[in-house]
C-alpha cells in the first residue's frame, strides 16, 4: 500500500520538509522508513515506522511503555553527561504532543524516532567483540532502568515469560495431542517433564517480592544493539516493543540461549550443537560490568540459572507448538520445531554440567 509520508511526516515536530523516504533496515514485525526532510539546505534523518497493530493491538498503551522508558533513559544519560539524542532512542512527538499519529485514511499507527548517526546494527556475531559490547549494551540498559518502577509498564505479551503458565500449555498442547505426535517423541516429553521443578524459581521469586521485579528488554539479540561505525563500541539498545515487567535473569538468559551456540537455532545435526563457555565468559564480563550495582545479590545469584530457564522455556514452546500442529512458529520443513526443541535440549543438557563453573564467572566479574 502506498502511504502519503510527506501527509504523515508533517504531523511531527520535525525540521524542514520530506525530501524522501525510503524502506529501510531488516526487521520483520513494523514496516521501518528512513524519512530524510530538509531545511535552508540541511539534511535531518528520522527513522518512521507503522507498527504492526495486529500483533501490537494496544498501540497507545504500547507506546506509554516506550514514551516512559525513553524518558527516564534520556535523563539518566544527561546526568551522566552523555548524549541522549545518540545513546537512547528518542521519540520524535506530534505536534499535538502524541507518541504516534493514527492515519484514518490508511488505517495506520505511525511513530517517528531521531535517527541514531553513524551507527550499525548487526545481524549475527561475526566476533567475539560483538557479543560482548551487546553485553554492555544490554547491561547498561539494565543499570540505566534499575530504580524505574516497572509496575506502570502495560504488558505487551501477558505472561510472556511466565514458565509455570507455560508449562500448563505445553501439557494442555500433550493432553490434546490433536495430531497424534506425541508417541513418537516420548524422550523429548520426558526431557520438558523431568525438570518441571525449573518453572517456578523464577516466578516464585518475583511473586514473593525476594527479587525485584524490573524492565526487561524481551528481545536481547545482538540487531537490537547498535554499535558505532568507527570504533565498533555499542551506542544504544533499540527496539523497545517488548519492554515488559521482569526478571533481569531474563534478558541475561535469553541473550546466553541465543549467543552461547555456535550451530544454528534448527541444526538437526546435535554433535554441531554445543554451548560455548568462552563466548558466556566474554558476554558475562560485558554485562556484570555495565550492570555494575544496579543488580541486587539475588539476581546475580540467579543470572546463569537465567540461561538455562530461557533455554527450557524456548525448547518447551517449540514442542508444544510441534504437537500443535506447528501453528505458531513458522516452520520450512516437516519437523521443524521438534529440531529447534532438539536443539534447545542440548544446550540444556550441556549448561547443566557447566552450571557451577558458570555461576563462578558470574562471581568473578
């Protein structure tokens, strides 16, 4: 569909007139633009973006969550001296003070962020460096949020990482069993069964008040960090629709989960699949040194825990969805999702013989 952006760009408080807008950027959830205006000969870049309102459909509450957060970032980062306009994302307002314009004619949400200067986001870690300045970027994230209330945060995905209710449906997908699959994978069954025990230590310690509950990113893959053209060191964490209220040991893990294996998330071939402790050091390191004291004893306590969590959480979600009938993931091959849960039960197996050395990294740093 074609939309009328020089109509839509007018609607924000932006300096100059279009010149241009362009698709841009890989992501796959909102349609992303760079919009480029011009004034007395001066080029601005700004980032536009329609949000995906089929999946996100509580556009203005979504958009409270990253108007609060982008606020209380951009004056932490004052504070500290640094650049708001570079090191956070920064919501470009409507001229009537909104966080987004709703475009009646295309039936559109649109929001506008400042474009973050010469900076790139990555898609895979070429390096290890890559993976440790995610690690720093997400763990200043973490210490830049520490004192926000996160109660006032609307939950995007309700229940999103909570593993007890993900665990019901994992056993409501087996007792359905609508495609009579689950005969032929009773060790993958017995795997997610054996360590129910994992579901609750989380949650339970968030719902007794013994660990805070805080933001979390929900989506701590290295293209959410950008990191500058010149000197490779991050500049900020972006993409913010996932910003939820949390464990840190989340994001800790989901990050670990996502960067600790060297094969692919699908690898059918499990001798390829292993999890690397060198790459948890390097990644450990970057976060606990951002973090710095903006974690208490028992989330540091938790972190490593946190990766094996993630990784049973994301492994039980591939079944269920495999006994579902593959309904939820979307899958190139007939058994997909039994191979992505494959995968993820290897990591598993390995992380639990690694636990105490990795819990000892987590202390050293």
């Amino acid at each position: 569909m074609a939309y009328d952006f020089k109509t839509i760009i007018s609607q924000f408080e932006i300096d100059g007139e279009l010149v241009s807008c362009e698709r841009y950027g890989e992501g796959h959830i909102n349609e992303t633009y760079l919009a480029v205006t011009e004034k007395g000969g001066v080029k601005t870049d700004y980032i536009l973006q329609k949000i995906n309102s089929k999946l996100f459909t509580n556009v203005p509450a979504l958009m409270n969550n990253i108007r609060q957060v982008t606020e209380f970032n951009r004056e932490k980062i004052k504070a500290r001296g640094g650049n708001p306009d570079r090191e956070s994302l920064s919501l470009v307002y409507t001229k009537g003070g909104e966080t987004f314009y709703h475009c009646a004619s295309c039936d559109g949400y649109f929001r506008v962020y400042k474009f973050i200067t010469d900076a790139i986001a990555y898609q895979v870690v070429e390096k290890p460096e890559h993976f440790y300045q995610s690690a720093v970027a997400f763990g200043n994230f973490a210490n830049l949020l520490a004192e926000f209330d996160a109660s006032g945060l609307y939950e995007v995905i309700p229940d999103f990482h909570n593993t007890e209710k993900r665990f019901r449906d994992f056993e409501a997908s087996l007792k359905a069993d609508k495609l009579n699959r689950a005969k032929d994978i009773k060790k993958e069954i017995d795997f997610i069964l054996s360590r129910k025990d994992y579901c609750g230590r989380i949650v339970n310690l968030l719902r007794s008040g013994k660990m805070p509950t805080k933001v979390t990113h929900n989506d701590t893959k290295l293209n959410n960090v950008m990191l500058d053209a010149k000197t490779g060191e991050y500049v900020a964490v972006i993409d913010l629709d996932t910003i939820m209220p949390g464990s840190i040991c989340y994001d800790f893990g989901d990050s670990i989960r996502f960067g600790c294996n060297p094969a692919a998330e699908d690898e059918k071939d499990l001798s390829k699949v292993n999890f690397d402790l060198n790459l948890f050091d390097v990644y450990a390191k970057g976060y606990l040194s951002a973090l710095g004291d903006g974690a208490t004893k028992i989330e540091k306590d938790n972190l490593a825990f946190g990766a094996i969590l993630m990784t049973y959480e994301c492994g039980m979600r591939f079944l269920a969805d495999y006994l579902d009938g593959d309904v939820y993931f979307r899958t190139h091959r007939e058994g997909h999702n039994l191979d992505r849960a494959r995968t993820q039960f290897k990591l598993i197996e390995d992380m639990e013989k690694l636990l105490p050395e990795m819990e000892k990294i987590v202390q050293k740093y």
